[in-house]
C-alpha cells in the first residue's frame, strides 16, 4: 500500500478542500479541483494512447500543469521529461529524439517558435499538445478512467530530467517515485516544509533543485506559486501577493531584487529564514541532495551527513570502501538513487555497478564520519600505483596562509610515470617555499600526493569560475 | 534500491564506528562491532534452515539481541514475533501455535519456567536457542553469509505482533520493512528524534509503541538502551548512568519514579522535555501512530492530522467517505499499512476490502479537516435505517455542563427499532433535563443521534475504567 502523489493531493482535499494546492498567473486551484483535473487529465492521456513506460515530454516553462501532468503520469505508469527550453536547437532537438515521446506538452507563448521549429526530432505519431490553449479543454471533454490504485509500484521511473554524461552525451536519469517520496520528506525534516509554506518555484523545473522543494510542499499540504521565468521585479511582486514564504533563488537575482526594491515597494517580509540544516552534496541522479549539515553541530566535513535511509561510501576504483582521510569516488545507495539512465545499459550498468550508484564526484569521509565533496573526479594524477586526484590536493593548499590562489597539475616523471606539482598565486607579500607547502601536505593528506615541484604565478587562467588547465600549459 | 535496516546500521557504522548503538545490562555494542555480529547471526540462522517467510519467535524480555535478530531476519526474509511473555500460559500457547515459528530464541533468566512449559506448541522440529546462554557462541561459529541486498522487498513482512481480533482469537499483524521505515522518519520528523539521543527501551518491546521509537532512534544514528522490564529504581539508576534523553514509560512508572527519587538521589536531568508534536491515532496494524497534533497550532481533532504519505478517510458502512461532522470508521492507506493478518486471509480481505485498512475504529473529520479518535466501534443502535454510534453521543453529552459522567444505550422501540437512552450522573446539585440535554446535542451532531430518553443516577456500573454496559440493564 504505497501512495501516489495523487493520493497525497487527495488526503490535502479531505482536510482541506478549498486550500490552495498550485498559483499560476491567474490560476488558483484549490486541492478539492486538483484531484478532479488530474482525474480527467489521466483520462484525456489515456484516450491518446499513454500507457506504462511511455515518456511524456513538457516543452514548455514553470507552470502548474507540469504538477498536474505529473500526478496523471504516475496514475497511468508513465514518464514526464520537462525539458531545458534555454539549450541550443541542436541540444534540444538530440533529447527530443533521445526521449522518444509518446506526447509533447508544449508552450506556445513566448519559447512556442523554439519549439516548433525542433517538432521534427520526434516521431510522425508523437501527439503535441499546447498547453496554454488546447489544455483547459481537454481536461473538460473526457471522463476520468476507472483504475486500480493497489498495483502502484513506487520503483517505476516517473521523471526524467536529462544530464551531463562522461561521454558528451545528455542522458535522462530516470527518477522512480521513491526517490521523489524520499526527497519530499527531507524537504520537511531538513529544510521544515510544512502545510502553511507559500513554495516559490522561481527556479527552472528542470532541475531538480528546484523540483525537490516543489514536492515537499506539494506533501506537506503547502502552497506552491509558479512563474515562468526568473525576472526581479516579477519575484518581487508575487513574494509581496502571494506571501510567499521561500523560493529557489540565485544570488544574481538575490541582487537584482535588493537592487530594485530599494524603495521598499514590495514587501518579502514572508520569506523565512534559512533553518537549522542546509544542503550538502546532491545530483540529478539522486533526485536532490542526500547529505545534509547540521549549522547547530557543524561537522568536519562541507557536504555533512546522509538523512536517513541513504548510505554513502568513498570507493577507490576497485570499490574498496576507503579509510576516513582518503578521497575517491562518492558512492550512494537507497531509495534516493535513480533506476538508471534512459536506453543507455551500458552507462546505468557502469554507474550502478556492485549495488551502489557510482556518483563520478570525488569525496572524502572526514575523522567525524562526515562527508567533503571536492569536485567531479575529472582529471587524475597517476604516480606509480597511486591515483592523486589535483582537486583533493589544491583543497588542501588552499588553507596554507600563504596560498591565494592554487592549480595542481600532473607533469611527466621517468620514475613514477607523474608527479605532482603545484602552481601558486602567493597572497601579497609572501613567498611560499615548497618545502614549506610539502609539510602542510604531509600533516592533512597521504605524503605521496604531496606536490614535488612548485611554480609561482602572478595569476591563474580561468574559463569563467574554472581553472583552465590546458592554458596553464601543464596538462594531467 | 531500497536500504534495509542493517544497511542503515552500516551507514553508521561507516560515519561512528565507535558510537554505542545498544547497551543491554553489561553489553555495550558499538556500530562497527552490530554489523558484524547481524551478519554472522544471519548465517547462523541460515545453518539452522531458516529461509524466506519464516517467522523466528522472541521469547524473551527487553534485549538488545531482539534487534539484532530483526536485523539478521530482515536480511533472510524472515519474520520476527516478539512474544507478550506477561500473558497467561493458554495464551501464550496459542501464540506460538498460531506463529508456528521455525525457530524460538527464549530466555532462561526469570521467565525460563513459563517458557519451557508450553514449548510442547510448536512442532518438534522447531529450533529453540536460549539467548542467555547459546546465543553469543553460535555468533562466534558461524561465517557471515554471502547475500545479494539488491532484492531487498520492503513490501515482505518483517515484524509480526499479536493484536486483539474482533472474533475473539488474537491475530499476528505482519508489518512489513516499508512500515517500520516511515514509523522511523516519523520518529524523526515529530519527535525529533537524532544522532544524540539515548532512548531507554522501558516499554515492552512486544507492543509497538515501544518498538517504533526504538527504530527511529536506531534510524537517526542514536543509542537504545534496554531495561528487562519496567522497574522504577532500575529506571532511574539507567536514566542516570546513560544519560538518557527519552524512555517509553507509563504514568504509574512516572509516579513511583518521582516517589522513589524524592531525595533527588539520580540525576533525571538527560530527559527531554516533550517536543511540538504529540502522538495522534495509531494502531498495532500501522506499526505504530499515524496522526499527529501539532500543539503549536491545535487542530479541532483530537487525534491531529495524518502525517506525510498517509490517506485517512471516514467512511460509513458502504465504503462512502463521510462529510465532516459525521462519525464512521476510521479507514488508512499508505506504507504504514500492515500487508495483513498470519494465516487469516478472510479477516485479512475484510480488513482490507476497497483497498482500504478498516480500523473498526470509530472518527470524525471535524471542520478544519482534522480527525477525532472516538474509540472502539464495537457498540451500534439501529434507529430505522441510521446506525448511531453510543461513544459520539456519550462525547458529546459529556461536553454539557451539568453532565458528571454518561452511557448511551440502546432500548428497543416498536416504530424505530432502537431508540437512544442517555443514562446520566450529573454534576452535583444540576438536574438536567431530556428537552435541554437534546438541544445541546442538536447543536452538535445530527438531530437523529439525540437521546429520546433520559435516565439520572448517582454512579455508572465500570469494569476498570470502561462502563459495564450490561450492568445498566439495557443492553445496545
């Protein structure tokens, strides 16, 4: 006896039919009418012709009918892929064809052309769907369909949401509705979702940062507010109106809205303070983030801890859980981990293989238990049988009082095939010397990944936010 | 990729290996040292033919190596059934007959006699260890079992507890991982449950509103502490030296806890004090509560609301969810829910039937859509075609103030079947009458449900604390 979301959206309507379920423009649906638009909806889906497994793509911005479509998706066994309307053409067009729809929800108003001119890439029997005109009335022509609700089988995927692979393809991550369960439940234990909070879903949901608060409101019997896109001014006036209590905010828009509300037009008073825990290490892989820190009780390590019901490991590449101190690859397993990666065995096969997900980030379990997250595993250092990984090395430079800016890079070695060597960017005034850096090394992390050659520099190359490494002309 | 309850104690074995997850007189276990023992009882348990479905009985009191056993089960498949050693040796007879276990880990010490008596219930080729002496040396022989977790069903049956059926017999409630799993972030999320408690297993572990705070502890990463039974000196004397932060005691206990410590000799101090949320509705057949009071924002409904991923309705005797205000059964779906009754598949359909669990617990939705807990449905008057349950009238009656104590009855009547009879102890010096007492109970409930009679008297016939209906002389 699992529950849907359905189900959930029912229990809501029990208790609370004239609460405010989803807000969108002028849309205000209330729990009571939520149930009975899902119902006729997974009928109007079943009568095109969506059965179990089927993908069902929405092509279109936030909007509560994404909600809805999911809620009909789950009823029916099926599969909805919100996609990134902001990729490239070329982008959108290979996950069209990857994702191989059954039906298209799409969005005329504003990103309709960009739609449109990619319908190619699916299949000639593909039915598409504007939800912004033909939606409203399909809901209204079809009877709801009488189903079992006792099969429902919680493993089965039901969002998809595409991301990078290792091998410059996007592969759908297929979320099963565990995983969307569990996350919506750390929404309430972590981040204190309850039934009074007003969810602003400013964050694109097709990400699964945004989505992952969207549920546990959704659960928790709270409200969540829609707007299609992020825009300051707009963020302003629905947090003011709706009294929204959160939202999923970047900090360039954080200071657009500080920017243009200096006057104090708007009040955001709504918004709560940030709780007891915050985020830790997540993947669209896991359906959200699966450690969390405890700011009453910090623990050593930045990602902090699993919630409950998920395991974590450091693996080296044989799998052999390693020693607190040693980084190597994040391992998950639990209800939070994905079924796998949508018509790609090979890849899901290769990422889940001895029964943990293997996250492809690179971690270290600190002396209390807890968890560092340094980066995605990327570039290693082979040096004799061990593997060095730049980003755990630079992670530890960078807290010697002398570093202000630091890249790790394998170079060549006739002995040990590589090793080590730091470039720095000293802070003012100082002069590092690499003996120096040698014994800050060798008192936090195993000797031999200790740098054994040192360049000083006045500046690193960047490519935005990143080190270049191919321009610092030294490559691992 | 669902996690079992040993994956959850590896996951803190990994972060604590050195924290004490159970301390059982002079035991300690730590993290680390629970996994390996869980692992070599399980193929200790495999040696002695214990497979999927089995159930392995607990004939014991309050231990550590009751956890245990339930982990190294939920690894085989099997089921665990703690027996209630308090019962009368016909009883317990009857248990062990009905559980027809594979296995019996009994305990020598104390209630070895009563044990030993009624072995002759199980077949003989029932394996019986006792864990006070044969336990800890069939660990040490045993080599841990090589076992995939990957097919881990959380839907299987893993705890078995005896509840009082309605025809008479008690039947085994099979309570599957998937149940114990959302009891534990229940335990979490409403009473706060975390890695820093020390919950002190006074309550008999044979009933679940021990067991679900005993998980939830154990999910977060805390320490349980066992106590055989409930002794107020020996309570205070644990509650002292582990410092613990919660216990499962009873107001009696309480009492002679305060009364045994008046001078103060045990530091008390480690307990915490009762957090936002109180316990709601529960039952054996849910694994423990599933409605919550939030006492921050007091519900209308005595029992709260239901807590994440759970559907409660009240229905009338066709299945029809009743509108707020009108009492009817209490009927739960969603993880919770036992998967049924041992070897009783037509009390099993019943209590199932719509796919809904029937509690034969009586409710009401009030207005603000929160549940009131009305009491056992047992008693019924049959006024033309209404049913009218005497505990919603005796609740309501009870609120007037000139009523002291109340019984409603049944009494037969030529035109209606049955008519309601309020049998009254009022306040003292009041006298109410029939014409006002029905006035407060129109105002209340539905007219139908009103007394058409009145009897007044000094006192109401009990047994304990229940009235003995037939001693008023009308039966319902």
């Amino acid at each position: 006896m699992e529950l849907t979301f359905l189900d959930v959206a029912e229990e809501h309507a029990a208790q609370n039919p004239h609460g405010t379920a989803l807000v969108c423009g002028d849309n205000r649906i209330v729990w009571a009418d939520l149930v009975g638009r899902v119902e006729h909806l997974a009928g109007a889906l079943m009568v095109k012709g969506v059965v179990v497994g089927d993908r069902l793509v929405w092509a279109g911005q936030n909007c509560h009918r994404l909600i809805e479509l999911l809620l009909a998706a789950e009823r029916l066994g099926a599969i909805v892929c919100p996609l990134n309307w902001r990729q490239s053409a070329d982008e959108v067009r290979f996950v069209l064809k990857d994702a191989d729809p059954r039906l298209v929800v799409w969005q005329r108003a504003e990103i309709g052309e960009t739609v449109l001119a990619v319908r190619g890439a699916t299949a000639p029997e593909t039915v598409w769907i504007a939800h912004d005109d033909e939606y409203e009335s399909l809901l209204l022509s079809t009877p709801p369909p009488e189903l079992s609700r006792t099969l429902y089988d919680r493993s089965r995927p039901l969002l998809m949401l595409y991301t990078a692979a290792f091998d410059g393809r996007p592969a759908g991550s297929l979320l099963p509705g565990r995983s969307l369960q569990l996350q919506a439940l750390y929404g309430m234990l972590f981040a204190g979702a309850g039934r009074d909070d007003v969810y602003l879903n400013a964050g694109p949901l097709f990400h699964v940062g945004t989505f992952k608060a969207t549920l546990a409101t959704f659960v928790a019997g709270g409200t969540n507010v829609f707007v299609r896109r992020v825009e300051a001014e707009e963020v302003c006036r629905i947090i003011d109106t709706e009294r929204c209590t959160g939202a999923f905010l970047q900090p360039p828009t954080l200071a657009a809205m500080a920017d243009g509300n200096r006057d104090g037009r708007y009040d955001l008073s709504s918004l709560r303070p940030k709780g007891r825990y915050r985020s830790g290490f997540g993947q669209t892989e896991l359906g959200g983030v699966v450690t969390f820190v405890d700011t009453e009780s910090p623990p050593a390590g930045s990602a902090g801890r699993p919630g409950p019901l998920i395991r974590v490991e450091i693996v080296d590449e044989n799998g052999r859980a390693l020693r607190s101190g040693d980084a190597g690859e994040i391992v998950v397993r639990g209800p939070a981990v994905h079924t796998g990666y949508h018509r790609r065995p090979e890849l899901t096969a290769q990422r889940q293989r001895d029964g943990w997900h293997h996250t492809a980030d690179l971690g270290r379990r600190e002396a209390d238990g807890s968890i560092t997250f340094l980066g995605p595993m990327g570039r290693m250092i082979k040096s004799a049988a061990e593997n060095i990984y730049p980003l755990e090395v630079e992670a530890c430079l960078r807290t010697h009082p002398a570093v202000a800016d630091v890249a790790v890079v394998g170079v060549p070695d006739p002995t040990w095939g590589q090793t080590v060597r730091a470039v720095i960017v000293p802070v003012d005034g100082a002069r590092p010397t690499l003996a120096e850096l040698q014994d800050h090394c060798r008192a936090r992390i195993a000797s031999y990944k200790k740098p054994t050659s040192l360049v000083l520099t006045d500046a690193l190359p960047r490519k935005g936010n990143a080190i270049d490494y191919e321009a610092t002309g030294l490559r691992t």
